[in-house]
C-alpha cells in the first residue's frame, strides 16, 4: 500500500495517476474527497483530513510502506517553519513505529547554501527530521518549477508581461511539474533503493527570464516580455495576494539566495549527481502554457 498526500495538488495528482497506472494499491490523505474525480475515488482507498494532523496520518500509514511526502508550505502559514518543519512533524512522529520502508519527499535545490533561504532552508530542515527516523528517503531537490509561469496567466495574456524578482539576464534551472511526478512514481514503484539521499532535479538547460519570455513569444505568437520586479514590489505583491508576513519574508529571503547563486552553487557541486530531467521550457509551453492561454 502506498500513501499519497495531495493527490490534489499538480504534483500530486500527477504521482497518484503514474502510480495507479502501475497497479499498486493506493490510499490518499486529502482534506476534501470531493475533490476527486469520480473514476479515482473509486479506484483507491480515502482518508478525510489533514496530513498535517496526527489522527489522518496514523489512519494513513496503517499498513503502507511507502509514502508520497508533499508538504505544501501554505502561503497563510505563519512562517516556511511552520509551513514545512512544523507541518510535518505529525507525519514524522508517526513514522518510526509505522511499516512504511521508503518515503519520496518533495524538496527544493539549496543544501549547502549558509544563508536564510526562507521556504529552502525549511523545507531542508523536513528532509532532515525524515531521513533521521531511519526510513528509506528520497528528497527530490527541485529547481524552480516552470510551471510558477501559470500564476501569471492573467498578466501575459492581457499585456504579454511576466514579473519575477530576479535579473533578466541571470540563468537558473528550472524543471517541470510534470517530470517531478514522473521522478517521484518511478521511486515508489520500484523500491530497490535504500539509505536517505538527495535527487536535485533540474530541466535540461538553465534558463534566463530574457530567454524565456522570447520561448514564450515564439510559442504562443504574440510579444511576451520579462520585466525584474524590486524586492519591495515583490513583497507587496506578495502580502496583497494573502501572504502571512513571515512568509512574505521567507520568500523574498528565498528569492534572495537564488540570486545570489544559490540554485547554481548547488548544481555545480553535485552536477555528477544532478538528474537532468527531459522536458525543456519550450516544451513545456506547447504542452501547459499554451493550451492555459
Ligand atoms: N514553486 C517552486 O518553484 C518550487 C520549487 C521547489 C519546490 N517546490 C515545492 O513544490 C511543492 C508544491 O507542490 P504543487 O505544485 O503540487 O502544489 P499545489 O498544486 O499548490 O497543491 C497543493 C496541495 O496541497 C494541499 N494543501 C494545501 N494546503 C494544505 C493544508 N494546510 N493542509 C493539507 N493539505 C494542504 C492542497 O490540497 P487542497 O485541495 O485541500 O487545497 C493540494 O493538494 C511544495 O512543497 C513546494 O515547496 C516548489
């Protein structure tokens, strides 16, 4: 039995599918079951509630040996610690005395990186509390998704603008939704792996803003432009959207160490290690951007 959380989510609901193609048993934890489709509910077993929360976790566990591990990192959070660290530490409790073998969790680049990195540095801190309960972990290190592109929808369709806190010229990796479940599926398949490692996950080619908005204008046919937002602009961006003030600091503090080379630090030190996943930025647009438009 394997349990999923938010099979609601964009990776998650991707993980769930791959996993069910390979004819595992599956159970979910998700606070809202009518969030399902109708031919998934009935394909697996439903546990109402947070995985945040001790009671669902317990329920969830019982009898799995393996996890799909997302915490969502709430931008209503009071801070990132909260929003993972903290967020996760029902599930870690729970873990030692569970069956559970392997967990995959969702991480992010940036091991190594001795500065505040906001929602980076906490959710290294998660990977850490899970890989010291002596289970089987994977932490999938991402870079940047591609897909954070869908939040501006809106603004490139209606004046072909995307905003970002980071210099135009700056190339960074990024990797796709869609290749982090795939990653993620593949593990919980196949579970000949063992010991706590991290998969940094990034697309095959870094990335500028610059290089991106003429993917973009190439792909959808119509002029697309970068324009680097301040960190004061970002910040109230963010607060004005809903964002808790911790959060709102933990990003910007994120955003910071990113330009600062801390995505790039990181991939250079590990690059042997590094898993060049395969879709690029421009298929990507064809595949998501495009038909969201
Ligand atoms: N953005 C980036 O560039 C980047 C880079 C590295 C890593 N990451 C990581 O990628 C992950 C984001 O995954 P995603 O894109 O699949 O997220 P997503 O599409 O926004 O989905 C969020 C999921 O979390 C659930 N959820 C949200 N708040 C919750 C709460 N308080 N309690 C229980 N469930 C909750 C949602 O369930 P409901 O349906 O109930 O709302 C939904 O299933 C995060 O862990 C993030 O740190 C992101």
């Amino acid at each position: 039995m394997i349990l999923i959380t938010t099979p609601t989510g964009d990776i998650g609901s991707r993980v769930l599918k791959r996993v069910l193609d390979t004819g595992q048993n599956v159970r979910v934890v998700l606070r809202d079951p009518t969030k399902l489709p109708d031919e998934v509910r009935q394909r697996i077993e439903v546990i109402e509630g947070s995985h945040a929360d001790r009671t669902p976790i317990d329920r969830g566990l019982d009898g799995a040996s393996a996890v799909f591990w997302l915490p969502p990192g709430s931008p209503t959070a009071a801070s990132a610690r909260e929003g993972y660290v903290e967020f996760s530490r029902a599930f870690v409790e729970a873990l030692p005395a569970s069956g559970v073998s392997h967990v995959v969790g969702i991480s992010a680049l940036g091991r190594g990186w001795h500065h505040p990195a906001g929602l980076v540095t906490a959710t290294l801190e998660t990977d850490d509390m899970i890989g010291a309960t002596g289970v089987n972990y994977r932490a999938l290190c991402c870079a940047s998704l591609m897909d954070n592109v869908l939040r501006q929808l809106g603004t490139i369709r209606d004046s072909g603008t995307f905003y970002a806190p980071t210099p135009g010229d700056l190339a960074l990796p990024v990797v796709a939704k869609s290749d982090v479940a795939d990653v993620a599926a593949g593990l919980l398949a196949g579970r000949d792996w063992s010991g706590v490692d991290e998969m940094p996950l990034c697309g095959p080619g870094d990335m500028t803003h610059d290089a991106m908005a003429e993917i973009m204008t190439e792909v959808l046919g119509k002029p697309i432009r970068f324009e680097q937002m301040s960190a004061d602009a970002f910040e109230g961006m963010l607060a004005a959207i809903g964002t808790s003030p911790g959060m709102v600091r933990d990003y910007s503090a994120m955003m910071r160490a990113k330009n600062e080379g801390m995505d790039t630090t990181y991939a250079t030190e590990v690059s042997q290690r590094q898993w060049r996943t395969p879709t690029t930025f421009r298929q990507w647009c064809e595949r998501e951007l495009k038909p969201a438009i």
